[in-house]
C-alpha cells in the first residue's frame, strides 16, 4: 500500500518496518519489538543525526508506526517519546537537555511520558491548573497540579509536563514545560482502571510541591504555546498513523477470511454487501493516509500553521477511517469477529480512542470550521 508520493527511500523504509512488524505481530512482546525497533535505528528515525538520530521528521516516524501497526504490534509510546517529547527537546531544548535526552531517545533506551490533560481542562489549554512558580531563591521550580489519561508513565524515564507560570509583565499564565524525572519527590501517580486492552497503562499524576532545578525548564519561558503545539501537531499526525495502521490490519484480516469462508457456492468475499463496505474501508484509509502525509511533509517543511491544519484533518480523517474499517471488519467476520482466536473484537475499543484522544473529533470540527472556514467561534 505505498504511496506514489513517498521516495524510494521512505518506501524501502516502510517495507523495512512491515517484514519488522510481520516477525512480531499480535501478541508481541512489547520490550523485544522497542528493543530492536531502537537498534534498527526506527525509534529515533526523526531525530537530529548529532545525537543519534536518523536525521528525517514525521513522515518517516509515522511510517514505522503505521507499518507496525498494520502488522498488529503499534507502539504507543512512539506517540510521546520520539514524536513529541524528542520533537520538543531537539527543536527547544538547551544543549544540556539535547545530550541528556536525544540519543537515548533515540536507540530506545530512554523514554519520555507526555503529561497534559487534566480533569478539569479536557481539551481547553488555557484552562490547565498545573502551575509553576520560582522557588524562594529564584533558582528553581515549584510545579502543583493534577493530570490524567496519561500513557506510560510507570515505564517512562520522565514525563515532559505541561504547566502555567505566570507573566511578570501582564499577571496572565502562559504554558510552559518541565522535563520532570520519575522518581522525583511529590510527582505521585496512580493507574487508572481501563477497559481498553493494552500494553501502556493510563495514569493519574499529583504533582505535590515538585521541586525542580532551572534547568528542568525546557525552552523559552516566554515561548508559549509556540513550543506547546511543536509537540500537539506530531501527536496528531502519530495519533493518525496509529489509526491507519489499525484499521489496515482488521481490513487484512477481513479480506483474508472474506477470500476463503465460503457459505454457498462462492467465497463471502464475492458478494457485493461483503465486498463494496471493505473496498469503501481500503479507499477511507488512503485518504487519511495522504493527508496525513502532508501534514507530515508540511511540519517537516517548518510550516507549523500549515501543519497544523492538516494534521488536524488527518487525525480526524484517520479515526473516522479506522473505526469504519475495525466495525466492517468484525461484521464480515460475524460471530467469529467476536471471538478470541481472531482478535478483532479488542479492536472495537481501540478504535474508539483514536477518535477521541489526544482531541476529540468535535474540537477537530470546532478547530476546521473557525480556523479553516472563517466561521464565527463557538467555544
């Protein structure tokens, strides 16, 4: 399913990571399959060459998922860890942050949790609570929030927290972020009871009083939400690859047992209501597909606000497109679709996250019709 846009060395890649992906497939085991991702040299493929990355962006980044993914193993902490804390870092960080945290990033020895989202916030930025204040000497920081829905982080090294410092100038709160280790005293975390099946766990975070030293802080205090949505366009365009990859795979596994069930006189498959749902599946799929390509060559290209629409658009085209594809899926599949052995039934879950995280599909449709559409704001 390479496009014609990609280079031959983007398609290579992808055909790389698929014969990966084939060697692990569903049920994998999630150290083994980031281990040697790491060493292939996968997991770091868009970060900086000068600390151990592959020197490409979002467009080679979101191929190794999406190919993982279409194989039945996605790795979820691709999203945070390379995309958007890797991201952040190497655009923003000080050359400190960079050599601490790039190359093991990179070959997958470190990863990086991303914590934004809060119980009273949901997709509202401006309405975080997690603030940060100078500590008595000036020298240091003193974070307090909450934060939930967040991935990973008991396997996480830190987590690249979003907070609010206040603007000495104007009194208002601005976003800032704070790389803050595991194990620091009062960033206290506890899981949260998921139905979706999946190796990450979700957590609660209470920062109580975190103390961080200055250089906790990365990038420009006064940068704001240009730093914040360097990391929130990679999520999209990630969070699209994750879904592409989904829905290819219950696609696949739908067209294989459509090709040989057969009830009557010929394959299932050879029926128009089996088949016409599954072609319109493949052709949602290539769509938000290459849309997804452009926000990634857009964001590749330095073009943030370009990016940012399209990234938008393809995370929503993607989650559309993926639950579509899993629901067809287990329809063609009936009663087996349901079952175990052909593992398509967890997928109904999944599916859903992808339209509902890291935003919802209505704040996509409120970003579109005011920003794309020139239409009054509704929210």
């Amino acid at each position: 399913m390479s496009g014609v846009i990609e280079s031959q060395e983007n398609k290579d890649l992808r055909a790389a990571v698929a014969a990966l992906g084939a060697r692990h497939g569903r049920g994998f085991d999630r150290a083994a399959l980031w281990s040697e991702a790491a060493k292939l040299g996968y997991l770091g493929v868009n970060l900086p060459e000068a600390y151990g990355g592959g020197g490409g962006g979002m467009a080679e980044l979101s191929i190794v998922l999406e190919e993982l993914g279409s194989a039945g193993c996605p790795l979820l902490m691709m999203v945070v860890s390379p995309a958007i804390c890797g991201t952040v870092i190497a655009r923003f960080g000080t050359e400190e942050q960079k050599r601490t945290w790039l190359p093991g990033l990179a070959d997958g020895t470190l990863t990086m949790a991303f914590g934004i989202t809060e119980p009273d916030a949901g997709s509202n930025s401006h309405r975080i609570t997690t603030t940060a204040r100078r500590d008595a000497d000036g020298g240091g920081w003193i974070l307090r929030g909450r934060k939930v829905f967040i991935s990973g982080v008991d396997i996480a090294d830190a987590t690249l927290i979003v907070g609010r410092t206040e603007d000495a100038r104007t009194g208002s709160l601005k976003p800032c972020l704070f790389i803050v280790p595991r194990d620091t005293p009062g960033f206290q975390r506890s899981r949260i009871d998921m139905e979706l099946q999946a190796e990450e766990k979700q957590f609660e975070l209470v920062l109580d009083d975190v103390r961080l030293p200055a250089e906790s802080l990365v990038g420009d205090e006064d940068a704001g939400l240009l730093q914040l949505f360097a990391g929130l366009n990679p999520e999209r365009i990630m969070t699209a690859a994750f879904a592409i990859g989904m829905g290819r795979y219950a696609l696949a596994k739908a067209v294989d047992y459509a090709t040989t069930r057969q009830v009557w006189k010929l394959p299932i498959g050879g029926h128009q209501a089996i088949a016409h749902p599954l072609a319109q599946a493949h052709i949602e799929l290539e769509l938000a597909r290459l849309m997804m390509q452009k926000a990634a060559a857009l964001y590749d290209a330095g073009d943030d606000v370009g990016a940012g629409e399209a990234a938008n658009m393809a995370k929503y085209a993607a989650a559309e497109a993926c639950v579509k594809a899993v629901d067809q899926a287990v329809h063609t599949l009936g009663g087996n679709g349901l079952t175990r052995e052909y593992g398509l039934a967890s997928l109904i879950t999944a599916a859903r996250v992808a339209r509902i995280a890291p935003v919802s599909r209505e704040m996509i449709l409120n970003y579109v019709s005011h920003q794309s559409l020139g239409l009054p704001k509704s929210y």
